[in-house]
C-alpha cells in the first residue's frame, strides 16, 4: 500500500483501532525510505474521549506504539461521558488535532478512513440531512488527509494481518445506539458488493459537482471587499440556501471550522438581517462584526 505524502511535517491521528494503526505503519515505511535530505516528521495524536470506561489503556496503546516507531507522542483526555453524541465526539477530536497542528506547525493533518467510511458518512449525512459537503469524504478536503481513502476496510485488515501488526478493538462499534454503527452493521451489510460499488460511484459523481461548485464560490470570494470581508447587501441577495453554502466556503477559508448546521442557519440569518454594530459569535472565540454594508470576520 503506497500513499501520496511528500515531504513535510504531519500530525497523525491514532486511536488505536487498526485503521490508524495500519496508517502509522504505512507513513514509517515510506519514510524509512525517503530522501532524508527532506524528511517527513511525524506527530502521534490522540485524543481519549472518556466515553468508555477503558479508554485510558488506547492511549497507554498508542503512546507505546509511538514510542516503538520513534515519533513524538501528543495526547489529550476530555470527559465526554458514555452519552456523547459521535458529532460531540468528532468535533472534540478534530478541534483538539488541529490545535497541535497549529502549535507543531504541521502541514496538516492525516486521518486512517478508507472506503467503507466514505460510504457509511455518505449514508449517515445524507439520513441526518446534512448537505453537500458532509456527504463526501474528500482525500485531501481543508487542513486534512486522508490517504486510505482509496482502500477498503478488508484491504487495512488484510495488510495488518500480513505485518502481524496489533491493535485495540473499540467495543462500542458494536453499539446500535450511535447511528453509524446501525448503519455498518444493519443495512450495509445487506448490500451486495455490485450495490456499494454503485453506492460508491455515485458518492465520487457528488465529489466531483461539489469540485466545480467550489471553483465558482471561489471567483464569488473574490469579488468580496477583503478576503475577511463579505458585502452584506451582494450576501442579503442571495438565495437562502446559497448564502448558507457561501458562508461555509467563506469560514474555511479563513481557517475557521468546527461550526454545525445551527450555527451557519443562525449566522446566515443574522447576517441578512441584524441590525449594524452586532457582533455574531462563531465558534472557538472567532466572530464576525457587521456594520451597514460589511460582515467582517474579527
């Protein structure tokens, strides 16, 4: 298994599943066998959730495993509690990656998922009305990699069993009560293998209208006063649901994430309709300013 990873600074993702597991051994290989003229540097991440009672032994796992392979080892723990929603949990882990990427000034960031995940996203997104965006699992989307993107789970399980490579089982992917898991295990497996990959295909055509809807919110952006700037009057005009598509495009590309759908209907509307001088909470401290005829990103 070959990834497309030049030379640079990472963060790593592991959280001790085979996926990431299969996905450091992969990086150390091709780096053992790069020009050390230009190295890459790796950074083992991992985030315990304390959602299950023993997630403290996937970190003790994965800082061993970080030590073994010689890279430097970043954790953190929050207590999400064993009710946590997998949004809640998604958002905690990607806010707390892109934080060391941001303190380690890594390139970005490199996630384990693979093609079963594009699918089961797919599917889970597109349930929970979720909109373009969150249907795909782009292989390079923002500040993340994903590289195996382009295997299937039966290809990483078949590579760690050929490198007799070990890891840890997370018991709550047997759980029916996060929706994804339901949908892994109840109705894709239904699915013959002539159905994923028609599901698969179709996913990939999605993929490819998002490109060409992103190459015109890009010469959109640039009309704009200032890359941190929108013209309220040219968003105001807007049909609802392009304006919201146009404020996402707009917040990623002024490094912002973590926001969810409430977030972008409610700044949507505020910025159509507030009165000037109000100041809109983002997320993570970031906000915007309106005045008269301009929303600013503060």
């Amino acid at each position: 298994m070959k990834l497309a990873i030049p030379p640079s600074k990472y963060v790593v993702a592991v959280s001790g599943g085979v996926d990431s597991v299969v996905l450091l051994d992969i990086l150390n290989n091709q780096l053992k066998s790069q020009n050390e003229i230009q190295p890459t540097r790796l950074i083992v991440a991992h985030l315990d959730h304390g959602i299950r009672p023993d997630s403290k032994q996937d970190r003790i796992f994965v800082a061993k495993l970080a030590k073994e392979y010689g890279y430097p080892f970043v954790y953190h723990t929050v207590s999400l509690g064993a009710h946590a929603s997998e949004d809640t949990a998604r958002i905690a882990r990607y806010n707390f990656l892109r934080k060391v990427k941001e303190s380690s000034e890594a390139a970005a960031i490199i996630t384990g998922h693979h093609t079963d995940d594009v699918i089961e996203t797919a599917v889970f997104n597109i349930l929970r009305g979720t909109g373009r965006n969150g249907v795909i699992l782009n292989e390079y989307s923002d500040d993340i990699w994903r590289p195996l993107i382009s295997y299937t789970k039966d290809d990483i399980r078949q590579y760690a069993k050929d490198k007799k490579l070990t890891w840890r089982e997370d018991s709550t992917n047997q759980s029916t009560r996060y929706a994804r898991n339901y949908i892994r295990n109840n109705l894709l497996k239904k699915c013959t293998d002539n159905e994923r990959a028609a599901l698969y295909q179709q996913i990939q055509l999605i993929r490819q209208l998002n490109i060409d809807i992103d190459a015109l919110l890009v010469n959109v952006l640039h009309l704009q006063p200032k890359p941190y700037v929108v013209d309220r009057r040219f968003f105001a005009g807007l049909p609802h649901i392009v304006a919201k598509e146009f404020l996402v495009y707009w917040l990623r590309q002024n490094s912002i994430y973590g926001f969810d759908s409430k977030g972008i209907e409610r700044l949507t509307v505020a910025i159509k309709t507030s009165l000037p001088g109000r100041k809109l909470d983002v997320v993570d401290g970031h906000s915007i300013l309106l005045s008269v005829k301009t929303a600013s990103l503060q």
